[in-house]
C-alpha cells in the first residue's frame, strides 16, 4: 500500500502565500544589495568536507550534514573502521557535506577566483544552509541565510554602508522600531584591560553575551566563575550600565580607556563611521552604542553590530563586524572584510507580528475569469487574451462548473477581482466586475474594466 | 598547513556575471508564470528516502544523494549489515536524500496540503535538483530545475496556456528562432494499434524517442529488435515520415487512425488545443505536430510537449506532458494534470552561443566615483549620497588609492561610467564624467549627471 508521506524534522515547504511574503523581504534586501554595489554569488549546496570540517569548532562538525559517497559507498570501508564507529568510518564513506553556512563557501570563492576578482570584492549570497540541530520552535535544520561582505579593504566606509543599507532595508519592509546596536572589539579588549582583566577577553566576552538572558547579577557571577577577580567585575558594573546619549558614553569611555592603545582605537574606529554616517543626512540612523554587545567574537576582530527590532518577542534579526583573516584557514592570509546577515525567518516573523506584509507581498493572480456555460467560457478566453495583452495576472477557471465552485477557488487563492461572463453580459457587452474583498459588484465593459485595474 | 579548496565534482559556483545572466531568465520565466496565475512553492533540499526511492526507477535510485543520519549513524546497524554490503546498510545509515527532481516534492506536497489546497492548484517551482550521475560537457550533479503544472483538471486549456507561456518566455528572452513541438500520447497508441504492433507502444516510443540521434533507418532495426513486425515498420515508415502543415498532417493520420478510438481522441484533444490557441491571436506560436516525438512516456497520457531552438548546438530546452496520476503513489488517486519545465542552464547556454543577452542581464553597479584624496573621497560621498537617493546603484572605492587602481576596479567589474572627483572639481562643482564602454568624457554639475543617468 501507499505511504503517508512527510516531511524530515525542521525542514519546512513553503506555499504560495509564505512564498509571497518571503519574496518580498528577499527582494528588498537584494535591490538595497544592488544600489550599493554588491554583486550576487551562489555557491552549490555540498561542499567537500575538506573544506567545511573544523571551521565551526567541534560542535559544528557534529551539526554538518554529511552526505554518502555515491556508488558503493563503502568499498574504501574496512570492517575494522566500521567496528571502530561511526567517527572513524565516516571518512571512507562520506566525502561531502551540506553547506553550514556561507561564510566558508564565500571564503573558498574567493580563494578559488582570487586571481580574477576585484578586490575590494563585494558579494551578497541568498541561499540555504543546513545544520543538524535540534529542531525547535524558530529553529530549523534547513534555513535560508542572508549575507553581504566587503572582503579585501580596511576602510571604514564599509561599517557606515553597512549602518545604511540595514536603515533602508528596513524602510523598505516597514519596520520602524528597531536599533542597530554598534560595538568595537577593539574597546571590549580595552574594557578588559582597564579592569585589570587582561587576557580575559573571550571569558568577559562569553560572560556579556548572556545578559540579555541571565541579567548582570548571573553575568558577573559567570565572570567569576570564568576566573575575572571580584574587583574586576566590581569596575565592570559601571561600565556595563553606561547610559547616555552615543556621544556621552564615548565621552565616557575615552577617560576609562585613557591607559589602552587598542581600546582608543576601537572608539576612533566608532567615531569616524559615525562621522561617514553624518554624510548621508538620515531623518534618524537607529545607532545605538553597546558596549554590552559582544557577539562571536572569536572571528570579529572590529566593529560588530546587531539589529534588534522593539517590542516584538524575538528581536534579534541581523548581526556582522569587521573580521581581519576571512582566507587564512585556505591559504590565503590577511584578507580582511566587514560582513552581515539578514535573519530573514525572523524577520518574516516580526512582520508576522506587527501584521506590515503590504498587499504587494500577496503574490496572487488579480483576476478570475468566471462563466456559465461553453459559450461564456470561449468569450472569457478572449477576454483573458486582452487582460494578460496588457500584463495582468489573471486565469479563467479552466473547467466547466457551477459558479460557486469557481467562487469559492477565487477565494479560497486570495485573488483580488472576478470578471463573471454569462449570455447576458455577452450579449450587452457589460461585464460583471466584482471586488472580492469588498463584494462590491459593477457592470462594466471591457475597456472600463481595463481602466480600473491598471489604477491598482 | 593549509588545504586548496576545490569545489565538488559536477558542482559551480555562480559569480555575479552569471548570476545576472542567470537572473535574467529566472525573471522572465516567473514573470510570465504569474501573469498565468501560477504560483511559487519551494519545497526543501532533503527528502525522507521513503518518499523519494522507488519513485525514478532501479537507475534513479542510485542516483539520489543520500544523507548520513547525524549524530553516532552507526546505532542502528549491525555487523552483519556491513558485511552485507552498501545496500543492506544503507536504511540503517540514512533517512534522508537530496531532491532528484521535482514532480515527486510537488506530489508531496499537494497529498500533504491536498485538504487546503485551491483546485484546480497552479505552482511554479524553481529550485535546484542534485543527481550523482557521471558530469560531464552540460550535466551537472546539482542543477536548476524550473517547472510549472496545473493539477486537479483535465481541461485543454492548460495545455494551450503551456502554448502561450512557453511563447511569451522566449519573447521575453529574445529567443526568435524555435519549435514547440507537440504530440500525443494516445495518437502514440493509435498508430501502433494501426500498424498491427498494438501492445507495443513503449517498445515503438523507445525507439522513435532516438530517431534525431540514430536515423530512421536504425530506429526501424531497434523496432525489430523489440519484437515489432517487419511488416508493422514498413507501416510506421510513412507515418514518421509525415510532412506538411498541421492540418495536413492531422488530415492523414485521421484517415490512418480511423480504426482506433484512442488515437482519433488523441487528434481531437490536439485540435482543441489548436482551435483554443486561435483565440489568443499570436503572430506566430510556433506549434509543430510531430508524430515522432515520444518522451517518457511511462509518465505521460495526453499531450506532450517539447521546445527545441533551432540552429544551435543542443536545441532541446524545455518540454513536458499531461499526466494522469501525479500522487497515487502518495494513495491519492485520479489527480490529473499537465505541466512543463524550462531547462534553465540549457537557456543560458542557447542565449550564450547566439549572443543575445541584454545589457540589463549584466548585474553590475552603474557609477563608481573615482578620489585623489581625503578632502574629494568626503566630497565623494556626498556626491554617492546624491545618486542613491534617487535609486542609482552606485559606490565609492572605499580605499585611498591612485585613480589608475580605481579605474581598473570599474573595468574589472563592468561598471557602467566613473565621477572623478579632485580639488577641481571641487573647486567649479563641475564632475568628470566618464562613460566607461566609450571613453567619452565630460565635464557636467551632479545635476546634469543625474539627468543623463536618469535617461538609461
């Protein structure tokens, strides 16, 4: 007998309607991309393991999904590798594995084309990635990610596009409300340093990355635990509770980090993007200065920014910084760019939330074309010719049935108009003309009907 | 030391210049799937094996991806699983596999989704499919497939919208010179049943489906060689030699198909979709009956479709076929359609060799400005600031460089005209302007810039 098909855990189909909102915010993110000169990449969705093993750290490697060597897949494998388990076996029978992320695809690109690639190389990449988490709720094993990177310059301009094109992607998806949280790496090490914490970086940084979810007192007791003296977390209070306007807590800083050459430059760093910023007279830029912002840290080496939307229950939506060695783990050192990511699952949840899909976002057919009978139905389809002559989408319904049905599937796919054809209409050359959504119905010609939709 | 990455066998990547390209015909293609109230799905790379094995044949199999179940994949296989062999251990190491294609995800889909689903239900699909079959010149391991069908009716006129669509698709993409060839499975049946080989059909579709790569001559052998009459081929030699208009030729097979009730509704189907197309008054829609075209016809009932472009190296660049029984594999029977699929790298291969993709298919920034320092890279930005608030994909080379390395970036990257801007400039607030294809030069205010741009 036949099985009831399903689909694996934490992958997802997306239908007509998802797919319309998803288009939306895709596009919107690729025509700012565009306008500010990055150029798009795909790269395939397997890898060879070569290049994707050890770039995530061991929990990573877990998480990739490794796909079987095609043929006999174990004619390299002994029986002595399959008794030694799955970790020893897995190289004889596996070669390739799905991408994890697009970083290291990027990265292999241009390491692979860097002979041929204008550098500065700008490149935005819309692609799934893949990784064998556990599914839960907003987590999912297959995911689109939503990158752009400068690879191949040092200039700061580069973190103040980054501040413009994540401002007018959002206006262009309607969002309002949301910060772009900014930081320095440079100035977490300086904070480090002025505590008397030196070295302590990536403890103080694992340790502020939890505040958010712990509150200061679990953060500072983390800190402890992770070998910061109580002193120290005693002077880091008030630096993590800074408050102020950007300007004030840059202020602030440049006294506490008076004693720190890299700290200093982290600010200087900061002040020039928001002095580049200045340039391009924004209404309102949505910066926010962070020094509790920590992210990854271990592969930012600058700035870092991550984008919260307000007032919504998951706000973290988009997140980069400046790295100094994309290439290096392939050969290829001293590489430098700044990148980010737009979360485009949680975005679409935010716009969920705050209910902003604008009609545009429902991709649908605009018009049904609905009949009686065979000869209405023939007189539809030259109808349907003039209508798609002048590019509207629309259909007829294809087989002979009762009006209601054809209602019902106008409905039931969410489109917008009905022209209903019957022998009255064909004989006075006066169409039924009906708004769906309004149920308002006219009796137009032809002509007027055209007239009416191209104002939508 | 560090590794050269590669890119796995029968895998690309797609750089910017290819993805415009690419692009470009994703876009007419959804352009023109929509305007037919079709609309997009995505289903996810990886499938359970259960839902795809079994579904492409003892061949297909092999070639599906499979993927390692994560975590110890070893749990649940024995030793007597390996010493049997690949095939006894592979269910116990794997679940999962990558999409061969994608009718059997769309099957999934709609047996899934069947209780919420608009019928008659028009999709589009536009995904990549990964097959590990042997690469070579034009087939790849992972590639795009772009399908659209109509399910859930049995009318005619889908199969004349798959006329229209494939028509505006390729005046869309400029591509003048094709055939879209048509036949039908159930004449297919007729002339078999007339030349006395009846119960022979797949045998005789097998051999006239290599008719283009063997000759006629070898494809009378094949017919022998399975077990066709002597006599049965020198009957089919005139019918496959048919020439002459539709008409002319639907005329005769009438006549030769007047025995067989299959075949003679296999013509009227065809002339209804004919007589349909006649409403839609296309200057040319590039129909051809051709007797000879057979396709897998294990799969297809009705028409059959198949679009070569001529006077190129591989002509054959989409086809199709009404179908049936599209998921009573799934145990939901008697669900008919009909739908087609665009052979995207096959497009772009055509387009290629007759050189005709546009200019706007060239992904690329419009305006790149050119600096000679600190003072004209600020002045610069305010200049980028300009263009891109009135939509002008433009950029700064973010770096202090010398302007021949800045010129060389705008070659490289096929950018459109360069700003140089230097204390001159400043000074008279008058630009350097330079179209970057001609050479052509001009000394012109922003405004005047604006407007020449604003003409392209």
């Amino acid at each position: 007998m036949s099985q009831k098909p399903t689909l694996p855990k934490g992958t997802r189909d997306f239908g007509p309607a998802q797919m319309g909102k998803r288009n939306f915010i895709f596009s919107a993110i690729k025509q700012v991309f565009e306008k500010y000169g990055f150029m798009p990449l795909e790269t395939p969705a397997m890898e060879n393991l070569s290049v994707l093993t050890g770039k995530y750290g061991d929990e990573g490697d877990q998480l990739l999904f490794k796909v079987l060597n095609s043929g006999d897949f174990l004619s390299k494998a002994k029986e002595t590798d399959f008794a030694a388990g799955s970790k020893q076996l897995l190289p004889k029978i596996s070669e390739k594995g799905l991408k994890y992320d697009l970083t290291v695809p990027f990265a292999r690109y241009v390491v692979m084309n860097r002979h041929d690639l204008a550098l500065p190389f700008k490149r935005y990449q819309i692609q799934p990635v893949w990784r064998a988490d556990r599914p839960q709720k907003g987590r999912y094993r297959e995911f689109y990610q939503c990158d752009a990177d400068v690879v191949g310059t040092n200039s700061l301009i580069c973190e103040t596009e980054i501040i413009l094109m994540i401002n007018e992607v959002f206006a262009k998806l309607g969002i309002k409300d949301f910060d772009i949280k900014i930081n320095h790496r440079k100035i977490l090490t300086g904070i480090t340093q002025a505590i008397g914490a030196t070295g302590k970086e990536s403890d103080f940084c694992v340790a502020i990355d939890k505040l958010d979810k712990i509150g200061i007192d679990k953060v500072l007791e983390e800190m402890k635990g992770r070998g910061i003296s109580e002193e120290a977390t005693q002077k880091a209070l008030p630096i993590l509770a800074l408050t102020g306007t950007i300007e004030e807590k840059i202020a602030h800083l440049k006294n506490i980090l008076q004693n720190s050459e890299e700290g200093l430059q982290g600010i200087k760093d900061l002040e020039e993007i928001l002095e580049t910023l200045k340039t391009f007279d924004l209404d309102q830029h949505h910066v926010d200065f962070d020094v509790t912002l920590a992210r990854g840290l271990s592969y930012y080496t600058g700035a870092i920014f991550e984008v919260k939307v307000n007032n919504v229950s998951i706000g973290s939506v988009s997140g980069g910084g400046r790295y100094d060695d994309l290439t290096g783990v392939f050969g290829v050192p001293d590489l430098s760019g700044v990148g980010f990511s737009f979360g485009v699952d949680r975005i679409y949840d935010v716009m969920e939330e705050l209910d902003i899909f604008p009609e545009e976002a429902r991709t649908s057919t605009e018009v049904l074309i609905i009949h009686f009978d065979d000869e209405s139905k023939k007189y539809g389809l030259s109808v349907l010719n003039q209508l798609r002559k002048v590019g509207i989408k629309s259909e007829i319904y294809p087989d002979s049935a009762k009006p209601k049905k054809q209602f019902d599937y106008a409905n039931k796919k969410n489109i917008s108009y009905t022209i209903v054809i019957g022998s009255d209409e064909i004989a006075t050359q006066k169409l039924s003309f009906k708004n769906m959504a309004s149920g308002q119905q006219e009796k137009l010609t032809l002509e007027e009907i055209l007239k009416q939709l191209s104002k939508h």
